[in-house]
C-alpha cells in the first residue's frame, strides 16, 4: 500500500478510508473480503521471535473490529492482544450510555468525576453487561477468528474488562470462553491487590485451560507475581518490560534480563516499549531514546527460542504528522532490525 498521499489529506483519514472501504467489502460478502487480505498478509515474526502488538496502541483511531484488523494489517502486525471492546461490541455487547475515554488523560489534565445520575447509569448498565456476558453465544467470536486468521494475524490474549473483583464467575467464565472462540492462549487483566481474587481466577482459568496473564505497571518487582503463581498453573505473566524500568530502585536491564530467564516458563506474553527509568523520570519514549534494554532483550529471545510473543504497547507521543499504525509499524521495523541484524 503506498503512504504518498494526496495534498490536503491526512493519513488518519486516509487509514479511515481505507478501513471503512475493508468494512464495506465484509458487508458486502466475506468471500471478497477474504479475497483482499488474503493479498495483504503482514509477518511480524522475525529469527523466530513473534513481535506483536496490542490494539490499545490504536485506542486514538476509530475502533470497530473490521477498522482494527486493517490497522493491524498496515502495521505489519501478524499477531495481537486484542483489547476487549471491539470484539464485545462486535458480538453485541450492550451499548454504554456514558462512554469515557481510553487510556489515560492528557498531561496536566483531569477527567471529570462522574454525577450521581452518570454513576446510577454506569450500575445498571454493568448489570445489563453482566447478563448479556452470562447468555452471550461464542459465534460472533469465532467469525471474529475467523477475519484474522484470513488476513494472517494470531490472538494469541484477550483483555476484556470481565476479569474483576466485581465481575461475576459468569462473566470470567465467559470471559475464558470468549478468549477460546478467539484462538488466545490466555486473558490478561493488572494483577489483584488480593490473593482471593487471583486464586479465583485462577481456579477458573484451570477450569476453562486459558491463563490469566497478570500485567503490572511501575510496582514490578521481581517477586510481585510470586503468590500468584503458586497460587495456579494457570496463573501467568503478562510482563511489561517498559513499567519494570520505570519502576527504578532494584530494577535495572541486568535484572530485568535474570527475571525474564527465571520466569519464561510463567510468561505467556510480555509488553515492549521503551520508557526512561526512575532517575530519569520514566517517561515513555520512542524506541531506542530511553532505558529498556529492548535489543538484549529481542536479543535474549532469539537465544533462548522462546514461543512467548513480545506485545508492542504504544504509549509515548505520536509525533506531529504522524499516526499510530505508523508508528506501530516503525517498532516493528526497530524489533525487525535487531533480530534479523
């Protein structure tokens, strides 16, 4: 696809077009969707190691699951963590009468508090979600498969907002089977601040065969999974390398390294994005300006041969002219390099 565009055009309504156009293509007939991706297959996996990407990195481009599967395309991505929304929605999710937004606010800026009305709405909308997820047929997850793997792309983790202390063992148990009809390994959800509810959705997980990928931000530290680990065999790792960082104090490169080591038989999918340390302030940078050690890391990966895929999480700043799925599409160049280098 050639990225010279027209004067006075920019590529996110270029990107919108084009996912509008492949959307138009399903709704018309599958068989000429398929057809056109079919043409288009990206391969994002590289000596072996299987660079990935999660469609939270495209929160700021309209959303819907056929919009998704073209960024992905575009970005050469050949296998994702798909966020929840976008296949829920797809399979009829109830819609949300006070939508707020993903990801976290602007620098300096902060969300309004919800009024007692907004909060009223937001409780009877999750007991709508609740008993939709509770008799929720698997078939529009399995069409959801069945678009990726004709254009070439793996699920390999789903991340539903179904995981929670407050989510009914109806709705993880759907959750888990949602993940199935996906083609995921496991679901990936912040790892509880209570054992109880890592042992719960880790005797659930067993149930169903599909781990629970624990995901921390800056309070990583190399025994932060240890309980729940134990806890389930179907507990696991989903390992931000870029938060370890930016955690400072005991985590560095070198230790970050010796818990990926330790802990690859536990890990079943790891987030790359570079972000500066503590005493550098960890923000999140473009790749190859901050302080995760992303090649001894890829680097590792390629020795070791391990299967866990390594999840692009685009977080820092889109520059100007830019967009999210060229920016995507530049990590994977970045991991591309250096294994292939």
């Amino acid at each position: 696809m050639s990225t010279h565009l027209p004067q006075n055009t920019s590529r996110r309504q270029f990107l919108l077009s084009g996912s509008l156009a492949t959307m138009g293509l399903f709704l018309a007939g599958k068989a000429n969707a398929s057809s056109l991706l079919l043409a288009a297959k990206p391969n994002s996996k590289f000596a072996g190691v299987q660079i990935g990407a999660i469609t939270y990195s495209y929160r700021s481009l309209p959303g819907s699951i056929e919009q998704i599967l073209q960024y992905c395309i575009d970005s050469n991505i050949s296998a994702i963590e798909l966020m929840g929304d976008a296949a829920e929605d797809y399979a009829g999710k109830p819609k949300n009468p006070n939508p707020r937004p993903m990801g976290p606010p602007a620098p300096g800026a902060q969300r309004a508090p919800m009024t007692d009305e907004q909060r009223a709405k937001m409780a009877a909308y999750q007991k709508e979600v609740a008993e939709w997820r509770a008799n929720a047929s698997m078939d529009k997850f399995k069409e959801v498969k069945q678009m990726f793997d004709k254009a070439g792309i793996s699920i390999y983790a789903f991340k539903p907002n179904a995981l929670g202390p407050n989510n009914t063992d109806a709705e993880v148990e759907y959750a888990l089977k949602a993940a199935k009809a996906l083609g995921a390994k496991s679901v990936t959800i912040e790892l509880p601040t209570d054992p109880a509810q890592s042992q719960r959705l880790g005797d659930l997980g067993a149930k169903h065969k599909v781990y629970i990928g624990y995901h921390l931000h800056t309070t990583a530290t190399d025994t932060a999974w240890d309980v729940a680990l134990a806890q389930s065999p179907y507990n696991s790792m989903n390992l931000d390398c870029g938060h370890y960082i930016a955690a400072g104090g005991n985590n560095t490169p070198a230790s970050l390294l010796k818990l990926i080591e330790a802990k690859a038989d536990r890990i079943t999918s790891m987030h790359i994005k570079d972000r500066k340390n503590k005493e550098n302030g960890g923000q999140n940078q473009v790749w190859g300006q901050g302080n995760t050690p992303l090649k001894e890391i890829l680097t590792l990966m390629k020795e070791k041969k391990y299967k866990f895929p390594a999840t692009i999480e685009l977080e820092y700043d889109i520059p100007a002219g830019s967009d999210p799925v060229a920016e995507v599409n530049k990590c994977v160049a970045y991991a591309k390099a250096i294994l292939l280098g």
